[in-house]
C-alpha cells in the first residue's frame, strides 16, 4: 500500500472512530460533547478531502472502499439515532429553533 494510501485509510479510520463517539453521545445527550466532536470532524474531513484531491493507486481502492462502506455504515446510524432525538425534542419542545449547518459541518449562526 502506498503512503499516501496509508494516510487515507488512517484518516478514514479515525473519522470511524470519531463517528462512533459521536453515535455515543448523541444516544447520551450529550450535546457538549458532540459539538466538541463535531470540531474535530470538521478537521478530519478536510485533511481526507486534501488526501482525496487525486485517486490512490487502484490496487489499494478495495482496502479503501471497505474502509468508507463501514464509515457510511456508522454515520448512517448517527443520522439515525440524531432523527429520533430531534423528533423527541419536537415533541417535547415543540416550536425550538432548530440548528442549520454549513458545509464545513459547523453550526450556522
């Protein structure tokens, strides 16, 4: 696997983990810690986003692609488990406003 390969798959890793902590929190209500979380996956995205900017050899795609199918998987239940708790805060706060996001992924203000 070449290094800048490597540097992807690592990357993509991290954001896995980063995503899982955030699937925590969320099912936890932690807001402070998701919004902290959410800091660091901004950063992470843009580090993969400058490593991505050219295609790895294809021989590494399969060990990369796997790696971005279990990081869906995981931001899948994030997406989720954040639609279930904002479908309570409704309920139980009808009328709050509700946050919007850039494409950094920061909340807008």
């Amino acid at each position: 696997m070449s290094p800048r390969s490597r540097e992807i798959l690592d990357g993509l890793r991290g954001l896995r983990a980063l995503t899982e902590r955030q699937l925590e929190a969320a099912k936890a209500l932690d807001g402070a810690s998701l919004q902290a979380l959410q800091v660091e996956r901004v950063a992470l995205l843009q580090g993969l986003e400058r490593l991505a900017a050219e295609p790895p050899p294809r021989e590494d795609r399969p060990v990369i692609d796997g790696e971005a199918r279990l990081l869906q998987a995981v931001e899948a239940r994030l997406a989720a488990v954040s639609r279930v708790v904002l479908d309570v805060l409704d309920r139980v706060v009808p009328g709050r406003p509700v946050p919007r996001y850039g494409r950094s992924g920061l909340v807008l203000p």
